[in-house]
C-alpha cells in the first residue's frame, strides 16, 4: 500500500491506494463494452455518450457529483431502468460481445448474471435464509439450497453472525449485516457481475469498511462496478475509476457526461482532465 | 430597547378564552357520539339480555315470542359472511394488484377506473339493491335467493376492499419490488412472492373491517329479497333473510316482547360486528410493519 496524498478542501489527506499493478490492457478481458450511451428521463438527456470499457475481475468505480448520471448509469447494466416506464436508454452495451439491449434480450436473463447492491439496504421482510434463498427459488436453483444459502453468506461474510438465527427476521439485523445480507442474496445466484449503487453510504464507518474488505475478496470471483460518493472509497477499492460531471444545457438543463476514465491511482494522482484533478482534490463537488 | 421582566406577565390573556372555548367544543363533540353510542348500547343491553339464550340461537321466528329464535337469520348470516369473503378477497385484492402493479396511469381508461371506484364507494347501499333487483334477481333470474344476497354485499364492499388493498399494496417500498427484480423474478414473482405476502396483514384488516360493514346492512337485502319472515335454515339457493332483516322485522312488530326479541337479536348482531373488528384491531397492532 502506498498513502497518495490528496489535498481535499485545502487539506492533506492520505488516501490509502491498494498497490496493484494492473494488467496491461491487451490481456483485460472487457465484460461490458459501452458505445456512446445515453439515458432520458421524460425526454430530458440525464446521462450523455458515455463509452467506457469494464475489465472482468476488476473492481470499476463511478464517482462524481450528486445528479452526474452515475447511478442511471449503473441501472443500464441490469436494464433496471426499464422498470421506470419514462426511461429511454440509446447507445450500446455489449455484454461480452452481446447487445444488453438487444430485442431478443429477456431482461429477467440479464439481471440474473448481473446482480445488483443497492444503496439503502433492502432485506425482504422475511427470514435471513428466505432472502438468501429468494433467488436461487425464483430461477429455479433448488438443488442443494441449504449449501447454496451457506456458501453465499459465507462469501458475504455474515455466515458467522447468522448461522444460528437463520429463521430470524432479516430486518432484525443492523444495517450493515443487512447490507452484506443484500450481497449474499446476490451472491447466491452466482452472478457474474455485481453491480454496486453506494453500497455503503447508509452504513457506519465499521460497517463501510467490512464491505469494502468483502469488494477486494469478491472480485477475485466477480466483476464489481460500484458507484459512490466517497472518494476515498473509490481509491480504496476501485482498480479503475471513472469521473463523471454535469453539463448545463442552453435551457439550463442538467447533463451527466463521463470527463476521464483511467487506472484509479492515475485519475486520483496526475489527472490528465482539469475538471477531474479540481474535483479529486476537493475544489469542486 | 430592554423589556422590564414584569412585562412578560402584564399582557392581556389573549386568546385565553377563545382557547377555552376551544377545549369545551373539543369535549362536547365527543361526548356526543360517546354518550349516544353508550345509552344505546346500554338500553339495548339492559332490555335484550333476557332473550339472548338458547331459544334465540337454536329456534326458528314464530308467532309466540317466547318461543321465537333466530336461527335461521343468524346462519344465514354466517353464510353470507362466508360467501362474502369469498368472493370479495380475490375480486378486490386482483383489482387492487392491476391497479396498482400493472395499470399504466396515463393511460385514461385506467384513470376512468380509479375514480370510478372511488365513487362507487360513496354510492347509498338501496342503490346496491335495486341493481341487485334488477340484474341479479330479474337480469340473470337468479331469483330471490341467498347467493344473489351475498353478491350484491359483494358488490356493495367491493371498492371498500379496493381501497384498502391498495393502501396495503402502496405502503410495500419499492425497494423491496427492486431487490425482488435485481436478483431475476420475473413480475409475477414479484407481485407474488414479496409485494403479496408483505401486504396481507393490511389486505385482511380491510377485508375484515368490510364484511363487517356487509353484514350489518339491510337495505339492498330487502330488495334483492330477504324475507322479513323465514321459519327454516337458507340454502344457497333457496329463500333467506338475514340477522339485520329479522331485527328489522321484530322491531316493526306491535308486541313489547318482539322489541325485547329484537333487542336481544342486536346484542347478537353488535358482538358479531365486534369480534370481527377486535379481529382486524388485532391484526393490524400485530404485524403493523415500519419499513
């Protein structure tokens, strides 16, 4: 580990980036391929031709300004912006070559390889084992469900806390084994991808690390995108990073755009955009 | 400027009697409907208790007070109730799901349903019967029989249990549907599997808090058919009368004794009414979720 500094509002900080040299990027192999994207809401433009590339067993971070589009970005790779029925998404993501948006797409197919973590945890107001289990039932993955649920709490680390209170309320836990408990369910029906919305922005400080912990276990299985609001966390756990800003149209309209996408210990150290380096080091946002 | 500290007590007592006023308008409201609600009670309760016996529940209406019961009213009763939960729950519960799951609301028919619904609520229960008369009794020629009694409570309680199936299916966050989404169930697993079961302890106290309105109505009753003098048990299809029909009855009659009967079928009619809505208070403490 080697402590970057970082001025944030005309403070030194030491931002503790993990040293790993990444692949060099012939050998990446890219999980999502995203061409000139675009969101509107109600026909005002929310996120603008973005087109960036994510890296299989990378942690990818989204950061920027509240209202730059990061989490409707996210949404785009679970396609779970078509449960907004206002929403219209233009551009391409290649899912391993393959259209996500595809018409002979099943959205119900994408999300299942594609899981997601939101940002308030949201347990099912059932028991502990029932939420884990919710998935692997709905997709019909019963064989074996005891194992399954074990072996995804375990991953989740949280196999500890909850092995003797299974039948127990999940929303009788606090808020951050809740939050490992909506990575588990995830977990469990084996995605490939984990897409996550400020995982840990209603958490406490504790809470917030043990997930970032969990990020840097899971991606040795897993693709991980993670939006958040919290620099710090993103030079913590992010391989890459990428910066996202608003733009004001004529009619001072509010457009989300993708400034810089880089390596995070480069965005985060020598920025080649100025409104990136303004941004890291606490001028702006 | 300073303020010399007497003069925070000299000021004159503004508002002081307008507040008072205020206060004793408060309790006079409620004393009203508590103390109206209360002498009736307690004159029904202190004139009916003698009748409420075996007799009551065990023996048909007859001539003699003294050997006149309610049986038949009383089990036509259940029986309407019974019916009534069964054809409301799923009608009500499946409109309030389309309404509020699947429904697009621009769209205007759907909007047109909505209102629609919420007026039915507030249309007067004699209007329910004279539809009954008209469409169920004469219309389908189903004559004057029991099911056309429960249909018409059906139809009568339906928005009822609309609503607050609604409500119930309102107050489930979205973040829970999301989760349900994110992790690949498909809609119906949704509605299903998660926005069902956490809405049924407010879908079966709306459920509850409506059959007890059915059953105490009398007038679509009367003119769907219930007879005012049934001397055996209903059957689905055969003649019936009802518990508020038969209260009705008795009260009409010149003889002191059939008011005292009457009474007695009320104290009936109010603990049924009651236990039901005990039910619901208790449902509704009991798995009231804060999400």
């Amino acid at each position: 580990m080697a402590p970057v500094s970082v001025t944030m509002a005309g403070v030194n900080v030491d931002v503790e980036t993990r040293e790993r040299p990444l692949p060099a990027k012939e050998l990446r192999e890219v999980v999502f391929d995203v061409k000139d994207l675009g969101v509107a809401y109600s026909g005002n433009q929310a996120l603008q031709g973005v087109s960036l590339e994510v890296y299989r067993n990378f942690v990818t971070a989204f950061i920027g300004p509240s209202g730059c589009g990061k989490s409707t970005f996210i949404r785009c790779f679970n396609r779970m912006n078509d449960l907004i029925s206002t929403a219209k998404v233009d551009g391409t993501i290649l899912y391993h070559g393959q259209d996500l948006y595809g018409s002979d797409v099943d959205p119900v197919e994408v999300r299942k390889r594609i899981g997601m973590v939101f940002q308030k945890p949201n347990p099912f107001p059932k028991s502990i084992y029932d939420n884990v289990a919710f998935g692997p039932r709905v997709l019909g993955m019963t064989d074996g469900l005891d194992d399954r649920v074990e072996l995804a709490l375990q991953q989740a680390a949280l196999w500890d806390e909850a092995k003797d209170r299974l039948k127990a309320n999940a929303l009788s836990l606090s808020g951050g084994q809740q939050q490992r408990l909506c990575i588990a369910r995830c977990l469990a029906v084996e995605p490939e991808v984990i897409l996550m919305d400020e995982p840990a922005s209603a958490l406490d400080p504790i809470a917030t690390t043990r997930i970032e912990d969990l990020m840097h276990e899971l991606k040795k299985d897993y693709t991980i995108v993670v939006v958040t609001h919290n620099m710090q966390q993103a030079a913590r756990v992010a391989d890459m990073t990428a910066f996202f800003s608003v733009t004001r149209g004529e009619e001072g309209q509010r457009t989300g755009i993708l400034v810089e996408y880089d390596a995070t210990s480069k965005i985060f150290t020598q920025p080649s955009d100025q409104r990136t380096e303004d941004y890291v080091t606490g001028r702006f946002g | 400027m300073s303020v010399a500290a007497g003069n925070l007590r000299s000021g004159r007592p503004r508002g002081l009697w307008t507040g008072r006023i205020f206060y004793g308008f408060l309790l006079f409201s409620l004393l009203i409907g508590f103390l109206t609600l209360g002498a009736l009670l307690l004159q029904v309760l202190f004139e009916g208790y003698r009748f409420v016996d075996l007799v009551l529940f065990f023996e048909a209406p007859s001539a003699d007070p003294q050997i006149a019961g309610a049986e038949p009213a009383i089990l036509a009763t259940i029986y309407i109730g019974v019916l009534l939960l069964a054809f409301t729950v799923p009608l009500g519960v499946g409109t309030a799901i389309y309404l509020e799951e699947y429904a697009n609301r621009d769209r205007w028919y759907n909007r047109l349903l909505e209102v629609n619904i919420q007026n039915l609520a507030a249309v007067p229960s004699i209007v329910y019967g004279i539809l009954g008369l008209a469409f169920l009794v004469r219309g389908l020629g189903l004559g004057r029989v029991l099911l056309a009694g429960a249909m018409i409570l059906t139809l009568l309680v339906l928005p009822t249990v609309i609503i607050a199936a609604r409500e119930a299916i309102r107050a489930v966050p979205d973040s829970i549907r999301q989760g349900a989404y994110a992790l690949g169930a498909t809609k119906w697993q949704v509605v299903w599997r998660q926005v069902l079961p956490a809405s049924t302890p407010g879908i079966a106290t709306g459920s509850i808090l409506a059959l007890s309105r059915g059953l105490g109505e009398t007038a679509p009753l009367l003119l769907v058919g219930a007879l005012t003098y049934v001397s055996f048990n209903p059957t689905l299809m055969g003649d019936f009368t009802a518990l508020p029909v038969q209260i009705y009855q008795w009260i009409a009659r010149p003889q002191d004794e059939f008011r005292t009967l009457a009474a007695s079928g009320i104290i009936v009619l109010l603990a049924i009414l009651l236990t039901l809505n005990a039910f619901a208070i208790w449902l509704r403490n009991r798995y009231e979720r804060r999400w």
